[in-house]
C-alpha cells in the first residue's frame, strides 16, 4: 500500500533513485505495487460516525464518511461493539495532552 508521498504507482517508479536501481529493477516494483484508492475521510472521523453507524452492515457503504469501511469489517465492527457503535455517542479517542496544557503549571524535573 502507497504511503505519502507515494501515492501512486508512477509516483512510486519515479521516486526510485535511478542510480541506485535500474530501469527493470524499478519496473519489477512498479508492477507489484497495489493500486491505490485515495481515501477523504480519515480513520479518525470514521471512528466517530462508527458508534451512530446503522446495525447492517451493507447499509454503511451508503453513508458519507463510512463508505470507504468495506462490509466484512463493518460487520465484525458491528458483532464485536468496536469503536462505541450502538452507543449514538462520540468515540472516545484517546489523545493524550502536555501535562502543562491539562495543569496550566510547567511540569517539574526531577534528579
């Protein structure tokens, strides 16, 4: 799967330094690489549509923001109660703060 700033396969072929690989060598990756779909919506705000999500599965792919989970992991989402689905409440996601921006006091060091 590509990741940034490769997203695609002719990004991948031109990304490849062609002094360290040759040209069949860099072909030989460029036929081997997955397609790549982009994808809008982040993993983060899929999360937080998952726990309002409806119970069939199928019916996710109609939703803005849910499309992009495929069916067999939506349903195991749904059959295991991940990520807060049936709740209707945000997800919780775990973002840890500085402690100076949680206590508004610098953190002390310690010897």
């Amino acid at each position: 799967m590509a990741r940034e700033p490769v997203g695609t396969v002719n990004q991948l072929y031109h990304a490849l330094d062609s002094e360290f690989w040759t040209r069949p060598e860099r072909a030989a990756w460029r036929r081997r690489m997955a397609p790549n779909f982009p994808m809008p919506a982040s993993s983060t705000s899929v999360r937080d549509l998952i726990p309002g999500a409806p119970k069939e599965a199928a019916a996710w792919a109609e939703i803005e923001g849910l499309s992009s989970v495929i069916t067999p992991v939506a349903s195991y989402i749904i059959k295991h109660r991940l990520y807060g689905f049936g709740t209707r409440r945000k997800a919780v996601t775990a973002i840890r703060m500085p402690k100076e921006k949680r206590t508004g006091r610098k953190p002390v060091r310690r010897r």
